[in-house]
C-alpha cells in the first residue's frame, strides 16, 4: 500500500518540478509524469504503454468532439459581436445604476460559448466606457464580469473544463450544467456583485489612457433573441435529454420520440445544431462568405487543441491509477483518514492550482485522482455533478503570478501587481470557497 501512495505522490511532485522547474509543456509533462507512476507501481513496460493508449483514447473519444464544436460555436459568435449584443442588451434594460448586474449577468453568459481570456477582451472596452460615464472605480465593474466569466468558464459545459472533469468523472453534462448554473449563481453574487462593490470603494481605478480598439458597432451587432436562442438551444436539449434519461420528465412518453430527443440531446447533436444555426443565422444570412466562415472555425481549432490534448493526458494520468489499483489504495487510506472524497477533490484541485497556476492542468489532475476512487461507491448523477463542481471550485482558487489571466487582467485594467493581489486574486479565492460550499450543500441534500 505504501509503496504505491509512494509512486502517485511522485508521480505529482514529478508532473509539478517539471511545468514550473524545467517548463515542459503540461501534456508531455502529465504523460511524462503517468508512465513514471505506472513504473514505479511495477507495471509492465508493455502494460504502460497498452494504458497510455486506453486512457488518452477513451478520454477523447468524447471530450475533443465537444470542445471542438463548442469552440467552432463561440468563435462565430465572438467574431459577429455576440457577446457584445448580451451586455449592451443588459445595460439598456437594467441601466447604470444596475450596471455590475448587467456585466456580472454578462459574463456569465458569454463565456458559455467564448473562452475566458477572449471574452474578457472583447468587452473590455464596455467597462472603460461605464467607468468614464460614472466616475466610479474601473473595479466595480470589473470584478463583476470577471467573476461572471470565470464561474462560467469553470463550472458549466460545454466550457472546457467540466466537460473534461465530468468525462474523467463519469457523468453526463447535462446534470453538471443544472448543478453548475445552481451554484454558480450565489457564487456570481457574492465573488461578483458583493465583492467588486467591496473592492472597488478601497481601490480607485480609472480605465487606462491607452484604449482597445473600439467594438463592432452596435448596428451591426445580432440581434439579442437570436443570440439568446442559439446559445440557449444546446443547453436546453441537453438539459432536456438527461431529465428524460433521469425519468424525471417522459415517463409516458412515446419510445420513438423519447429515443428522438435523446439522441438531438447528446451534446454531439446538441452543439453540431447550434453550430449549423451559427453558421447560417449569423454567417451566410447577415453577408459573411463561406470562406471567411471556414478561416473563423479554423482558427478556434488552435485553443481547442491543447486543451484536447491535455484532457487526454489527464485520462492517461487516470487510468494508470486505476491499472494499478494505487486509485483504490488512496480511497481506502481517505476512508481510513475520514477525509470525505469531496473535500478530498477540493483540496487536491486547489493545491495543484496553487502551485502551477493553470486551472485546466489544476482540474485535470485532480479528476484524474478523484475518479479512480469512485469504482466502489454508489453515488447518484446528481452527487457526482456536484463532485465536478467542487474540483472546478479548487481549479478556481487564488489566481497569481503563475497564472497567464493574473497578468491579463491587471494589464487590461491598468493595475499593478498588489492591486490586482486584492482583487482578481481574491475575487477568484471567494469565487472557489463560495463555489465549494454549494457543490457541497447540494451534494449532501441530493
């Protein structure tokens, strides 16, 4: 037993000395780091090699088809001005006043199809404006749209990172868009809205001299029920496949219709829909060439890969804790601990993302730990959905100098390093305690 404790825990120390010491990108690293454990757990060098394929193919098999068609999806509509319709809508009909709602609302709902760090960017501008229009500090409304982005980001599919976790996990995305829009509205709230009206009377900051370029006119922007509809559509057919599946809705339902909406409801028919509707609605339909919608889709593909390829690594670094049962030493040690697997996936989550600073490798790595502890229990859909949202609490927690969005920020808002120490740092620290609290009320009452 203690030996292969022995073997996970250097397999980690090794994943981490090489991504912060030796700077290996974080893929090789995670492969690098599994065939060490597999080793020093006396595998076969041959068996290695048999689990690096079955971990990395198994993995992908689904999350590459979703990450691809969500980031085909949100490039179209970051390219046509979709993000910047929902917070001009927002702001027209909450105003000034409620101007923070309106971005913390904003966020939330751009980085569903927009990764995090471009979203931020193309509204940018939008908080420089509300900033000079008030005279208040640049942080009230910016806390807020960085923690309506970041709850986002982390916590609901088809974002990147659940739909890593829920696949190393074993769940379907449907229950972790419910739990994660669940828990991630108090969150908003607190880290979001509370938090930057706290912040942004301590620390005065005016929107930088040296400006963005100007967004796309409003006038050519989409119109809000069309991007509402495109970006709410996947999510509801999800949704409705797996209450279907659950048995909560359809009971009586005719088994050639009920075996209709399911299959519209996969997230493979469910994003490839929404992105035929992207492509014509907001491509051929408002003047843009066929080929100019090709160059956009191509594009998306270059973020997307990496994050495939370390969602596959991440299903390696599982498997071979689960070939060699060192995934079951460490859930008999915990349970002899007393150390609940929650709290376990929070701390372990947190701790990686600590110290190497991405919440991608932070989320990975921990569902690689979590999911081999799970082969003996009974937890329901739902349990686990909230088991995801807890690890990507822990992935969220205290961005710093290791993490490329610490310096996005302060760059973007003109803030030095201890400023941004005080807020972004610890709006996303409040974010991930807050977050786990939820994932952790529900995991309990479901």
């Amino acid at each position: 037993m203690s030996s292969l404790l022995l073997a996970v825990g250097l397999g980690i120390g090794l994943l981490l000395l090489l991504i912060l010491y030796f700077r290996v990108q974080a893929f090789l690293s995670l492969l690098i780091a599994s065939i060490v454990v597999g080793l020093l757990a006396g595998m076969n060098p041959a068996d290695i090699t048999d689990t690096v394929q079955k971990g990395m193919g198994g993995t992908l098999g689904f999350v590459a088809t979703v990450v691809g068609l969500g980031a085909m999806f949100g490039a179209i509509l970051e390219h046509t001005g979709g993000a910047n319709t929902i917070a001009n809508y927002l702001l027209r009909r909450m105003g000034e006043k409620r101007a923070p709602l309106a971005m913390t609302l904003t966020g939330f709902l751009v980085a569903i199809p927009v990764f995090f760090d471009v979203a931020f960017i193309i509204l940018v501008p939008m908080i420089y404006a509300l900033q000079r229009r008030t005279g208040k500090s640049l942080l009230l409304f910016a806390i807020p749209l960085l923690a309506g982005l970041a709850i986002t980001h982390a916590f609901v599919p088809p974002t990147p990172g659940p739909v890593a976790v829920a696949d190393i996990i074993g769940v379907d995305l449907g229950s972790v868009i419910l739990i994660g829009f669940i828990v991630g509205i108090p969150t908003a709230l607190v880290s979001g809205l509370w938090f930057g009206k706290y912040i942004s009377q301590r620390i005065m900051v005016e929107a930088p001299v040296a400006e963005t370029s100007d967004p796309m006119p409003k006038e050519q922007h989409p119109p809000i029920g069309l991007i509402g509809f495109l970006i709410g559509l996947p999510i509801f057919l999800i949704l409705l496949s797996t209450l279907i599946d659950s048995g909560i809705v359809g009971r009586n339902m005719a088994p050639s219709l009920k075996a209709g909406l399911e299959l519209i409801g996969h997230p493979f028919s469910a994003l490839i829909i929404a992105n035929l509707l992207a492509w014509y609605l907001l491509g051929i339909r408002r003047g843009l060439k066929k080929e100019q919608l090709f160059e956009i889709s191509t594009k998306s593909m270059a973020p997307a890969g990496t994050i495939i390829l370390l969602t596959g690594a991440g299903g390696v670094f599982k498997q071979v804790l689960v070939d060699t049962g060192a995934g079951e030493m460490l859930a008999t040690t915990m349970s002899d601990w007393g150390i609940p697997i929650l709290v376990f996936a929070f701390l372990a989550a947190s701790l990686i993302r600590v110290i190497q600073g991405s919440a991608t490798v932070a989320m990975i790595t921990a569902a690689g730990l979590v999911a081999p502890l799970l082969a003996n229990t009974s937890f329901n859909n739902w349990e686990l959905a909230a088991l995801v949202i807890a690890i990507a609490s822990g992935a969220s927690i205290f961005s710093h100098v290791n993490d490329s969005g610490f310096w996005l920020v302060g760059q973007y808002l003109g803030i030095s390093e201890k400023q941004t120490f005080r807020s972004f740092s610890m709006m996303t620290t409040l974010l991930a305690i807050t977050g786990f609290i939820g994932a952790s009320l529900l995991f309990w009452l479901l």
